[in-house]
C-alpha cells in the first residue's frame, strides 16, 4: 500500500509543480485574478485526477480554490495540513473531506521569492481499493476514528459480514473471525495531522493463507498413496521373482537329498539372466555332476570294473531282495529261484604261468560268454563264479541252465579272448 501511496503522491507534486510553474497562473497569482487562478486550478486538477485544487499565501491561509469547490468546507482541512506539508514538500497527508479520504500534496511557487502554495487533493475511491486489493491479495478497509467519534469504515473490500465484525471491534484487533473464517488483522496509521486519525486495515484471510498447504497436503497424501501402492505392488512383483525360484531351489535341494538327480530345474530359471537366473543354472550344473558322481560312485560300489559285471555286493544285495520277494508269494507255488557257482579249473595255474594280466583276460572272456550266449535275460550272472537264475520253479530248470553253464564254461578252454 505505502509504494501505490507514494506513486501517487509523486503523481500529484509533479502535477502541482507543472501548475505552480506555468506563467499564465504566475502572472494571475501576481494580478491578483483570482477568476483565472481558479479555473487555472480546476483545469490542472482535472487534468491529474485531483478533485481538491486550491491556492494558499506565505502565511499558509487559503487564497483560493478551484472552480466548484466549497472553499468555505476545504479551508479548515487545508489550513490543518498546511503547516506539515510545508515542512515536508515531498510528502504527503491524509484528510476526510465530506467523509471521504483524501491524498494531499503541496508544492512552493517561487518568483523568485515564495508567494504561495498550490495544493492539491486526490481522492482515495473505491477503485483504488478494488485495485489494491488485487495488486496485494489482501482485503483493505480505510477507517476513521475522530476524538469523540465511534470506528468509522470509509471505504472496504470486505464483505457485508466481515465489515459488521469490523464495525462492532473494539480497538484494534489481530484476529476476525467471520463465518468459520479467520481474517488476521493489521493496522497502518496515516498521516492526517492527527486529526481525522485514518488508519489502514489490512486483513487476509487464513483459509486463502493455508488453502495452498492444505493442497498440498491432499497432493502429498496421494503422493504418498499412490507410492505406497506401487511400492506394495512392486513388492510383490520382487518378491515372486525371488521367492518362486528360491521355492523351486529349495524342492531341487529337496530331491538331491533324497538321491533323485534325474530331475532337471525349471528352464524358465535358468533362462533368466539374473542373479537367480545364474544360481538356477549352477544349482542345475551341480545337479548334473552329483548325478554323474553318484552314478560312478554307484558304479565302483556295485559293479566290477574288470568284467562289467554286478560284484559280490550287489550280488548279495539282488539275492537278498529276490529271496525277500520270493518269500512273499512261495506260498503260491510260483517264483523260485536257484543260485549257481561256477569255478574255472585251474585258475590259479593259468595265473603263476602265463601272468596276471593273462588272468584278467579269461575272467572277462568267461564274463563275455555268460552274458552274450547262455543266460536268459531274467537271469544276473555276478562275477564270472556265480549266477542267479530266476523261476526255476524245478530241477528240470535249473539243472538244465547249470549244465548250459557248465558247457560254456568248457567251451571257453583255450580261448580267452574276444
């Protein structure tokens, strides 16, 4: 409000100082004209927007006002602020005149010496309220309260509701509640020679103060939703990238334990090109070579590595669980087996003589015999000294396929090769 209020002052001193210039108005003033000194005053103020014009002498007393003013109204205000305004020549003061505020400004006029001063009075109207409060946002009220008078609102922005609140205030307040609103307050004084005491008001309400935060709260509080959402969202995606496959690692570590290395993982796992994706494709490579491990393991264990065939374990192992299931249904009359033990003569002599390794050989000669030409497939030769021959329900069987062992085993006198 002070920068509008002091444009204005400048606007009026310039334009008093253009009239108090001018030699038409010097040379009326020094004629004593007092005719063209007031037209002189009427036009210039209009011509600035100042409805108050008027002459004053050396003495400060009025000489004369423009045309269609009251003089005998505007002497007692113009001779109130006379005395102040010619101490400060580039301020201003404030007065009522007929209940309306007023801006006055006053200017020497020199030839060379002083011989007056003009004056000049610019309305504060509604408009200039209206455009105040948009400028600064803020409601403004002009109030006055003379010695002996009750508050006074001359011109307002407010409503009818709040101007009521303001008019019932006592002394100057910081707060005004109107309807669930609160208008905060906050006074100027005005310089008006301290007799029309006018004061600006300037009020601004809270909710307009806090509507920007309270925006910006709702915007945070869906921010913070929406970001709660996608991070749960989010989450979940994660977590069943994660979780899925480690569930799938954790049943494959579930079946290596359990001896089932045949079972491959999940190739969409091992398709992944992540973290998991690698641990899925390690995890699958070990699988592999347990399995492979386990087999050779299985293999040394069970089978013999000269002849290829089952060992003396496993012979004991599939003897034991073909007398354990022959037991469960010899009550049936079927399902006997018979166990043949086979010995090459002198064995021991083709070793001392002809070496070791000459030994080796005829024992996978036999081996070669038994599996390729003799057995039937349900029989399981271990070693080339003894074979397991299943359903041989009677000597009838069984003598039979021992002397069918008998002769391969002479048939291979002299032949131990391939």
């Amino acid at each position: 409000m002070a920068p509008h209020a002091g444009a204005n002052a400048q606007k009026l001193i310039l334009g008093a100082t253009v009239l108090a210039a001018d030699f038409g108005f010097r040379s009326a003033v020094n004629s004593g004209d007092v005719a063209t000194i007031r037209s002189a005053l009427q036009n210039n103020g209009e011509r600035i927007g100042a409805t108050v014009t008027a002459l004053l002498d050396t003495n400060l007393a009025v000489r004369a006002v423009g045309e269609r003013q009251d003089e005998q109204k505007l002497s007692a205000t113009l001779q109130r602020m006379a005395g102040p305004l010619s101490r400060n020549p580039q301020g201003s003061q404030f007065a009522l005149v007929d209940g309306f505020p007023y801006q006055f400004v006053q200017v020497p006029m020199k030839a060379p010496m002083l011989v007056g001063w003009v004056v000049m009075g610019f309305p504060i109207n509604q408009k200039l309220v209206d455009d105040m409060r948009a400028l600064s946002d803020m409601h403004l009220a002009r109030v006055s309260n003379r010695a002996g008078e009750s508050l006074r609102i001359v011109l307002s922005t407010l409503s009818p509701q709040a101007l009521v609140a303001l008019q019932t205030s006592a002394g100057e307040i910081a707060q005004l509640p109107v309807n669930g609103d609160i208008l905060m307050a906050r006074y100027f004084q005005l310089d008006s020679g301290g007799a029309d005491n006018i004061r600006t008001v300037l009020l601004r309400s809270l909710n307009e103060v806090t509507a920007p935060f309270r925006q910006a709260e709702v915007a945070l509080a869906w921010i913070t939703a929406l970001g709660v959402i996608l991070f749960g969202i989010g989450s979940v995606f994660a977590a069943r990238r994660v979780t899925t496959p480690l569930r799938s690692l954790v049943s494959a570590t579930h079946r290596l334990s359990m001896g089932r290395y045949d079972v491959p993982m999940d190739p969409a796992h091992a398709r992944r090109h992540d973290e998991i994706g690698g641990l899925a494709k390690a995890f699958d490579t070990m699988r592999v070579n347990t399995g492979n491990q386990q087999a050779e393991i299985r293999k040394l264990a069970y089978w013999d590595r000269l002849t290829g065939l089952p060992n003396r374990a496993r012979f004991r192992e599939a003897l034991q669980r073909e007398i354990d299931s022959q037991g469960a249904v010899s009550d049936m009359g079927r399902g006997r087996i018979a166990v043949a033990m086979l010995d090459i003569d002198r064995f021991k002599h083709v070793n001392d003589a002809l070496g070791y390794d000459f030994g080796d050989r005829s024992w996978v000669a036999v081996a070669r015999r038994l599996t390729r030409e003799d057995l039937r497939d349900l029989d399981m030769p271990a070693r080339p000294d003894r074979v397991i021959l299943h359903d041989a329900t009677s000597r009838e069987i069984a003598l039979p396929a021992a002397a069918l062992l008998t002769f391969s085993r002479a048939g291979a006198r002299g032949s131990w090769g391939p």
